[in-house]
C-alpha cells in the first residue's frame, strides 16, 4: 500500500480507487509515509483530508436513508411474521432470529460495497440455504440438536455478513479486525440508541398512563417488534456514516473494560473456592460460565483489535497479557468440568459442543496469549497478535458448520 500510494502521488484517481477499496489500510500506510512526502501539495490534501474531523452529522445520501427506512420497515414486517401467517412465535423466533436483521445489513454492504452480482448471488444463496435449511429440521419436542443449531446459526450469519463486509479487501489482514472494529462500534452506538429508545418509551407510557390510555398492547404488537431489528440497522448505518461517533469511544470503553474485567475474574475465581460453588455438578453454573468465559474473550478480540495500530507496548497491552493467563485458567476450569461430566454421565449433544467450543478457545487463547507474550517481552508489533486472532476464525466456522449441519443427523434429531 505504501509503494502504491508513493508511485501514484500525482495520480488523483488511482489513489481515490485505493482510498475506497480499503480506507484503514490506506490511512495507516499513508501516516507511516507522510514524513517523507510532507511538503508535496497532494500529501498535504490527503493529510488533511484523512484528519478532518467534522463537527456535524452525517445522514448520508437519499439513498442510503431511503435504504435504511425500508430495510428497518422489512426487518419490522418480518418480525411480525408470526402474527401475519399465524404461526407460532417459539417456532418462528427461535429458528428465524437470525434471519430478522442479518439478511438486511448484509444486503446494504452488498449495495455499499458494490459487490459483483456472482459473488453476491453466492452470499445470498447460503442465505436461502440456511434458511430453508433450520425451518425443515424436525419439531421434536426438546431435541438438543435442534437447539444448537438454532444457537449457533446467527453465528454463520454473522460470519456471512463479515465476508460481505470485508469482500473488497478480503486477502488484508487488516479486513476481519476492521469487521471486529465495526462489531464493536456498532454495539457501543445499538447502546446507545436501546437506552434513548427506553427513555423515550418510559416518558410515553408515563404521559399517556395520565389521561388514562394503555398503550403497552400496541407497544408489544408494534413499537417492540419494529423498534428492536431497527436498533442494528440503525447503528450500523450512523457508524458507516458518522464514524467520528463512536471511533473514539470504543477505544475508552476497551480501555476502561480491561483492566476492571481482570480485577473481577481474578477476584471471582478466588471466590469460587470459599463458596463451594463449582461448575463440576453444578450444570446451570457451567452454562453461565461458558457465557462468561466467550464474553471476556470477545473482550479480548475487541480490545486487541482496537490497540492493532499501537506502535508502543502501553500498560493496556500488560493488561490484556494478564486477562489472557487468567482466561486460559477459566477455560481449563470449564473444560475439565466438561470432561468430567461427560466420564460421569456419558455423551450427549450439549456436552460434545460445549466440549469442542472449549477445547477451540483454549488452543485459540494459547495462541494470542504467546503473541501477547512477544509483544510485552520483545517489543513485537501487535499486529502480530491481530493476526493470531483473525487466522483463527476459520476454525470456529468449521466447527459451527458441524455442529449445525451434522449433530442433528449424527444424533437422529435428538
């Protein structure tokens, strides 16, 4: 990127095409360069472009606003679905969640993107095959396997909607920690518009509880099932227009996150042992401390991916170091719980994911936690952990993929 941006200084077009295929990547290579070409007249353009900071916000194209009421109005419509067709709303939400809000964001950074048509009938296409897929499984009454899938298939939605988000820089490191970049902007600013969202419906229910109308019917029949899907589209819209919101923002909240996250993990492990509490017979204790578990390790990811562009090795790399060792603790706890309930009470569905799942996280943190160790040890760039981190995810879909596609028929449905 950088010899690309050197040799076509005096080329506008080109480096407007290179700015537009990857703006992180040009940004970062054009930092590292500016010393040398500081004084030409298009280095300083691109200076200042890339460092202005506008004051105001953006609400983009009509376009883009007209894309946004309708993909909110369409995920509204199919969240209404189990009232429209009269169909059960555990059957409908339970295999459909997924389908309510990724379809939607997929198909705006399609359109945002402007992905070839091949390649976004592809995207769509295991779309439709996991749609039609999760809806003909069988509805046995508490089937395991029925639930994992269930669990696990937003997660290949998810993944869908990264290969869409980063198609146009797919072989860039840089392109699966930007999508994380973006998970966690997104999540910051769906906060945001959740807490105004409840604010706002407190003082209404308030309002109109006065003049003595009850509006909490309307508002489950409507508000809640249109509001809810708006909430991502929204967030994800404002934070690919608007990323001066949240850029900032994100970086604090790892910051903040880290070091108190490691205080409490520490201090809960201790207590573990004075209460007697343990995940080893205990199966609803293990549940949450798997969830706790994969919920500090996407603290991690977030946290790595926002410190990837750090050149120095700051007190919040130390910290990040710490809450891995700790992590691989957890993990091992979760892990030889697992193991020993499956000696204890055989095999099933549940045991073998959650088993797979730890025995993938552990590997996965063995892995970031010597990066980790290089970096603080041997001032190593980050970007070595990033990468650590990215590589990796391929085999979380693997799993996935097998764990929705063969546990139904390996278990009989059960």
């Amino acid at each position: 990127m950088k010899n690309d941006i050197l040799n076509h200084l005096d080329d506008p077009a080109f480096l407007e095409q290179l700015y537009r295929k990857n703006k992180t990547d040009f940004k970062d290579s054009f930092s590292k360069l500016y010393p040398e070409i500081q004084g030409n007249k298009a280095a300083e353009f691109w200076q200042e472009r890339l460092n202005y900071e506008s004051s105001s916000i953006s609400w983009g194209s009509k376009n883009e606003l007209l894309y946004v009421f309708i993909g909110c109005f369409i995920a509204g419509l199919i969240a209404k679905s189990p009232d429209i067709f009269s169909i059960s709303a555990d059957y409908f939400f339970s295999r459909n969640f997924g389908f309510i809000v990724f379809p939607i964001l997929t198909a705006y950074f399609v359109w945002k993107n402007k992905t070839p048509r091949n390649v976004t009938s592809i995207f769509f296409g295991l779309l439709g095959l996991s749609f039609v897929y999760i809806n003909s499984l069988p509805d046995t009454s508490e089937s395991d396997t029925l639930i994992l899938a269930c669990i696990h298939l937003p997660l290949i939605l998810w993944m869908i909607l990264g290969s869409v988000f980063q198609e146009q820089s797919k072989f860039k490191i840089s392109a699966p920690l930007e999508y994380l970049r973006f998970n966690g902007d997104a999540a910051v600013m769906m906060a945001v518009l959740a807490l105004a969202g409840g604010v706002l419906t407190g003082i209404t229910f308030g309002l109109f509880s006065l003049i003595g109308i009850d509006l909490e019917p309307f508002f489950e029949s409507y508000i809640l099932l249109f509001g809810l899907p708006a909430i991502p589209i929204l967030a994800t819209f404002l934070t690919q227009t608007n990323p001066q919101l949240v850029n900032k923002v994100s970086p604090i909240i790892a910051k903040l996150f880290s070091p108190v996250v490691l205080i409490m993990l520490t201090v809960y492990l201790i207590a573990i042992f004075y209460t007697g509490k343990d995940p080893y017979n205990d199966r609803e204790f293990l549940l949450t401390f798997n969830i706790m578990l994969i919920g500090v390790m996407a603290i991690i990811f977030f946290s790595v991916a926002e410190n990837t562009g750090s050149k120095k090795i700051s007190f919040d790399i130390w910290v990040l170091f710490l809450l891995s060792i700790v992590t691989i603790i957890v993990n091992g706890v979760a892990l030889s719980a697992i193991i020993f309930r499956i000696s204890e009470w055989g095999l099933t569905p549940n045991r073998l994911a959650v088993l797979g799942a730890n025995i993938l996280i552990l590997i996965h943190l063995l892995l970031v936690t010597y990066r980790l160790y290089s970096s603080v040890s041997k001032r190593k760039q980050l970007s070595e952990v990033g990468k650590s981190i990215v590589s990796y995810i391929p085999i979380y879909f693997i799993w996935i993929l097998i764990v929705v596609f063969i546990f139904p028929v390996a278990f009989g449905f059960k």
